[in-house]
C-alpha cells in the first residue's frame, strides 16, 4: 500500500506481466477471481491498465463489460496512475464531530488541491475516504496508506510538507 | 529483561505507538506487541510486566522511557482492570484483547482459547444450533436477527456444499469493534467461524474486510495461516473490499465475493438458503461469530443471563466522536444513553455540552440528550424511532449544525447507493438538494415550463418553507417503503430524527417538539 504508484511507469502497458498475473490468478482461485486478480494489479502497478480489461475478460471468461462494470462500481480501484503521494482523508461523521471540515479546508488550502481530485503536477491527490475505524481519535487520514490521528492544523503544515519531499 | 506490552492496533500505531515500541526496544526491553485495550485517551498505552502483575502507563512517548522503567511517570494508571473505564465492563468477547500477543497461538491457547471449539466438537450440530438459539445471541451487524435461526435454516438446507462468511466490512461511521477484534485476538473470530462451520456442516469461510483496513487484513491472514491445522478440516480465506459501504449488506457482499458488482439482491432467497454460489450460507457479523466461543465454552445460559428484554448478552459499544473517553466498552444490553456518554464517555472532548448523539451509523438516528434515559436495547431504539445497529455512538458537541448533518446523510446515501432502485438512487439526490433549498430559505419556485401559458393547471407560486419540509418528509416516506435494502430505507432515520429533534437548525420553530418532551 505505502508505495502507491512506485511502478507507475513500467505500467506504460506491460502486457507480459499483467498476463502473469492474470494467468496467477486464475490458477489459484476457481471461483471469485475478479476482485483479487483486480487488488492484486492495482497493487503492483498502481492502477488498473483499461488494456487488460480484454486479457482478463478472456481469462475468466467474462464479457468485456462486465469486468468494466465490476472496475467502475468500487470506488478504490482506479484506471489511471495515482499521484505520487495519496492523502485520503475521512469525511465521516465521527470525525466531522471533531473538526473534520475545517481540517479538510486547510488541507485542500495547503495542498492546493480539491478534494476528489490530483493536483496537475502529479505531486499529490487528496481522496475522501469513508470511516478508518479510528473514530475516537479524529480528523484521521491515510497518508500513503500509513494511520494518522488527531489532525489539527499543525499536523496539516507537516503532511502537506512531507508530501512534498 | 524487562517485558513490555504496547498496543499494535492502527490506532495505536496511529497514535505513535510503534515510535514507543522503538523506544522500549532500544532501552533493551522485551516488546510484546498486543491488540488495544480499548481506552484510546491513555493511548500510546505502556503495560510493563512486575512481580505484582503488569503496571500501565498511558499515554506515553518515546522519550518517557527512562520514566515509565523507574515507575515515577506521572501517567501511571496502576493496573489496567482498575481503571473506571474499565472495571464496569464485561468483557465476554473481548476478554483477550490488548492483554496477549494476537497472533500467539499458544497465548490464545493459555488464555482460554478453543475451548468453545472443543466444546462445539463434543456436541451434534443440531446440539450447536440449539445453543446458540438458548443464549438469545441476535445479529450484531445492524439488524438483530437471531442467529440461532439463521444458523438452523442454513443446518435444515440440504446442500452439497455450504459456506460461512464473516461480514467485516464495518463501514459504519463510529464503529471499529471489528476492526479491533480481528488486529487484537484473529483467532476469536477463526474459533467462532469453525464452530458455525461444524454446526451447519459447511468446510469453507470467507471473511469479507474492507480495504482500509489494511493492518486487519493482514493480521487475519496471518492467523488462519498459523491455524489451520487446528481448524482443518474447515478452512477459511480472506476475501477485500474495495471501498464500498453498500457492500456490507449482505447479499451485495455476497455478489462481491463472487466477483461481481456489489449490488444488492432481492430477497427471498434467503442467503441462508440460496447464498454465495447459489448454496446455503450462513452470514454474519465479526461480532456474532465472536460471541459464539463464549457461549459454547461457558453454556448458554452464562451468556443469556446477561442483558436487557430481548437483547440477551453483552454488545462491545463503541464510543467516538466529540467525546472524551472514546474507545470501546463491553457491556451487558441495557445500559443507558446517558450513562455511555455522559459518564462512561465523560461528555465532549471539546469540553463543551453535548447536543446529539447519532447510534448505529450513517443510518442510525439522531437523539438530543433529552433522550438519554433509553436503554441500550434494540427494541427500546426502534420505539424511539432510531436503531442501535453496529452499536456505534457519535458524539456531537453544540456546534454541530443538524441541517448539515441531514444533508449529509442524503448525499452520503447518493454516493454509496448501489444504484438497482430509484427511491434510494435518485432519492438521495434530490434530498440533497431540497435540504440546500430549505437551508438557504429558497424554495423552489415556478419553472420555465410551469409559468407556460398552456399549463393552466400548473402552480406558479413558490412553495413555502413548511411546503418544503413536509415534501422532504413525503421523500423519506417513499425511501423508507420504496427501497430495496437498509441504505435508502434507513437514511430517512438521521435525516427525520435531525428534522424532529433540531427543526431550528432547518428555519423552523423549535416549539413543537420542546413541548412534546
Ligand atoms: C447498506 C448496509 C450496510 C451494511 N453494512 C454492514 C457491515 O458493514 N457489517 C455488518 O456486519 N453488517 C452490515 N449490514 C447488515 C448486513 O446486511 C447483515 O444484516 C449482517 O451481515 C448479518 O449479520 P448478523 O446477523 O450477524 O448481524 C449492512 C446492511 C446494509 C443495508
Ligand atoms: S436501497 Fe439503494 S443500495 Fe439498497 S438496493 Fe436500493 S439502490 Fe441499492
Ligand atoms: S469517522 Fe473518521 S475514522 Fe471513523
């Protein structure tokens, strides 16, 4: 998780090793492959390359669309390499109880980027996420993918710094 | 060497519990590294092993080593089990966690560990079912179901092939009992998972964990690795969401794991009929299966003695959000609202009064602490016009505006819908917008083609705030009967529960409701 979008490059459609994947999945789990095989790609390229859409249909024989319409429904799976540094930051209730908005103000403020969205240089993506479980101990985020509690607006200035490092 | 015992679950770590461990370790401690005990205020929480028993200290830093080894730290709490936190819990499910090394099969064995298994093993299936029937255990993912039936209609379907699949998709705001309980004792969950397995007949599990909850995932995996011989011949796997809520709901989990989209199903068939791959299917929440060890080990009746009218048992609450003593209280079904946060929570964090509570997730209601007397009981909520759901509590201080908090929910619901029905799909939507127009005093007035000529019938004049109000009472009317699952059926609950108890926040006069307490 921590090394989102460390291969984003190599993904300049490495169709060989996507295959690779592909045919792993496929041997070790007969039944519900999808998700895992789409996990599993993301994870190692940092997103889901739209060309093996049709390689994966074809191994699990599904059609085109559906795999399209399982990659589409799930918010955390992705089509296009991730900034090179993923804030998600939780947006609900127990940490908008604790400042949650105000936190997210200064943070898309700092980053300058709005949340939802990658800033243009590829620096740094701000993503809402829905809940950590870490809901006594808010405004919480992942920083690449690493737990962090309590944000106030000290702690926006250093991972607004660090993502920039 | 000195043993120390600190917290690796991610809120601990969240809290800089690994710098602390570092600390320990570098001062030539031996670090043992355990689920969290629950109290997130004395979090960074140290726990050094003496003659006398283990001493804790919380919340500690990395540079109060040299303090907490010489015992004069002015954090000292002394034993852990004596704190007001905890000395009124109950701790049935997690009676290990935060005290051994999760992923310790021996110290889950020395601690009373697969004896509810053993216990199971010793009796037919039927005798299984029938003792989770005699404890009263209802579900305790949201909806209460008894999991006794449920576990009898999977036992009663003949099948070739039948499953068990642990719902840990926890997406509730202000819940991570789950969560806790697979990072700090996995093989609970794994004990609970085989005795359903033994007593339904089914040889494989699933458990679904959402994806943010990475370091749970890997805890899990670990530990039905380390397992599987005692488990064998049940086996198990760990199956990831991918940041979806509705996937939590259990047939749209099902269609998840079978590789689909997470869409919910219609219901009959019951999963517990015609589940994943069409075969019965026992679905559960981490917690049901967890109590299920307990039950087993210590008879029915221990477990049933406990609790409140129908609610039998204990219920790991959750407390969070604007609340000083937030973490995780185990306790038997009864106990009141006011007592949770008021005294066990200790009011706001921010220090200010408390306004509302919201239980049981993004789909639970709204209460004002006029309402505190209710005891935690799912049948006393649901009279009261909320639920108790994942037992979740979020605590809002008074400047929380209630408006937004309604919207909130209704575009909440917009986001996560799976999108098979309309009331919920396009429902949520246009709540959204009606709460802005009520918000912003704008109702909506005559459009172009309204103010046509030809539309003689048309009303031209804009609609009153109160005409507004009740059409959004009229929306969640028709979400609440219209919508296939809980996710467009329940949102109406915070947004009406927000429109009765705070009409001010929505430009209305407050008096009715004031008078009618
Ligand atoms: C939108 C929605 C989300 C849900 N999320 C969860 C969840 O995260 N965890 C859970 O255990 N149950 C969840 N449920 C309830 C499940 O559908 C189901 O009732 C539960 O898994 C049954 O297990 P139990 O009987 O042990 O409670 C959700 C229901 C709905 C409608
Ligand atoms: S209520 Fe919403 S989430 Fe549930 S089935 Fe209908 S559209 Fe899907
Ligand atoms: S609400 Fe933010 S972590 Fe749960």
């Amino acid at each position: 998780m921590p090394q989102r979008g460390r291969k984003e490059k190599s993904a300049m459609t490495d169709i060989a090793a996507i295959q690779t994947l592909i045919d792993g999945a496929v041997h070790r789990d007969a039944r519900g492959a999808l998700l895992p095989l789409l996990h599993e790609l993301q994870e190692e390229f940092g997103y889901i390359d739209p060309a093996a859409v049709p390689l994966i249909a074809s191994a699990l024989n599904l059609s085109r669309a559906e795999v399209h319409g399982v990659i589409s429904f799930y918010p955390e799976l992705r089509t296009e390499a991730p900034a090179r540094h993923v804030i998600k930051l939780c947006r609900a209730e127990s940490c908008q109880a604790r400042g949650g908005a105000a936190i997210e103000a200064a943070m898309a403020q700092h980053l300058g980027v709005a949340m939802g969205h990658a800033r243009k240089d590829g620096q740094v993506a701000l993503e809402p996420v829905y809940c950590l479980g870490l809901c006594a101990i808010g405004p919480n985020a992942l920083v690449d993918g690493r737990p962090v509690a309590r944000i106030d607006g000290e702690a926006v200035t250093r991972i607004s710094a660090e993502v920039e490092a | 060497m000195t043993r120390i015992f600190i917290s690796k679950d991610m809120a601990s770590v969240a809290l800089g519990a690994d710098q602390v461990a570092d600390a320990f370790r570098q001062a030539d401690c031996e670090v043992v590294r355990t689920g969290s005990r629950g109290l997130f205020t004395i979090e960074p929480l140290v726990e050094v092993e003496t003659s006398s028993g283990r001493v804790a200290y919380g919340p500690v830093g990395p540079e109060d080593v040299a303090k907490v080894l010489d015992g004069s730290h002015p954090n000292c709490i002394g034993r852990i089990e004596e704190h007001p936190f905890f000395s009124g819990q109950q701790r049935f499910t997690f009676a290990r966690c935060g005290v051994i090394d999760p992923l310790s099969i021996s110290d889950y064995a020395e601690n009373g560990g697969w004896k509810g298994l053993e216990a199971a093993y010793a009796l037919s299936p039927q005798q299984v079912v029938d003792a989770v029937k005699a404890s009263g255990l209802r579900g305790r993912g949201g909806a209460g179901f008894p999991t006794g039936i449920k576990w009898q209609t999977v036992l009663d379907t003949e099948a070739d092939e039948k499953f068990i699949v642990c719902n840990a998709d926890e997406g509730d705001s202000g819940t991570f009992a789950d969560r806790m309980l697979m990072e700090g004792d996995p093989f609970h969950l794994i004990e609970g998972m085989a005795i359903a397995g033994h007593a339904v007949g089914a040889r494989h599990g699933y458990i679904y964990i959402r994806s943010e909850y990475t370091f749970a995932v890997k805890t899990m995996r670990e530990a039905i690795a380390r397992s599987a011989g005692k488990i064998a011949p049940f086996t198990l796997e760990v199956r990831v969401g991918a940041g979806s809520y509705v996937c939590g709901e259990e047939t749209s989990l099902l269609e998840s794991i079978e590789g689909k989209r997470g869409e919910v199903r219609a219901k009959p068939p019951l999963p517990a009929i015609e589940g994943l791959w069409g075969q019965p299917t026992v679905i559960n929440n981490v917690l049901s299966l967890s109590a299920v060890p307990f039950i087993l080990s210590e008879g029915p009746q221990a477990y049933a003695d406990v609790g409140f009218g129908r609610s039998r048992g204990t219920m790991p609450i959750q407390i969070a959000g604007n609340v000083k003593n937030g973490g995780l209280y185990e306790i038997g079904f009864g106990v009141t609202l006011g007592e949770l946060v008021s005294q066990i929570g200790g009011g706001t964090a921010s220090g200010r009064p408390v306004r509302a509570v919201q239980v049981g997730g993004p789909l639970g209601a709204y209460f004002p602490p006029s309402m505190f007397h209710l005891p935690f009981d799912y049948e006393a909520f649901a009279e009261a016009g909320g639920l108790i759901g994942h037992a979740g509590i979020t605590v809002f201080d008074d400047t929380v505006d209630m408006a937004k908090m309604a919207r909130f929910a209704m575009e909440f619901c917009a986001a996560e819908s799976c999108g098979k029905c309309t009331p919920c799909r396009i429902g949520s939507t246009r709540g959204t917008e009606l709460i802005d127009r009520i918000v912003a005093k704008a109702p909506r007035t005559a459009d172009m083609l309204e103010t046509l000529p030809q539309m003689r019938n048309a009303r031209t004049i804009a609609r009153t705030h109160d005409e507004e109000i009740e059409l959004l009472r009229d929306l969640c009317d028709t979400m609440k009967h219209g919508s296939l699952c809980a996710l467009g059926g329940f949102t109406p609950y915070p947004v009406l529960s927000a429109l009765d108890h705070f009409p001010e926040d929505f430009g209305s006069t407050p008096a009715l409701t004031e008078a009618a307490e």
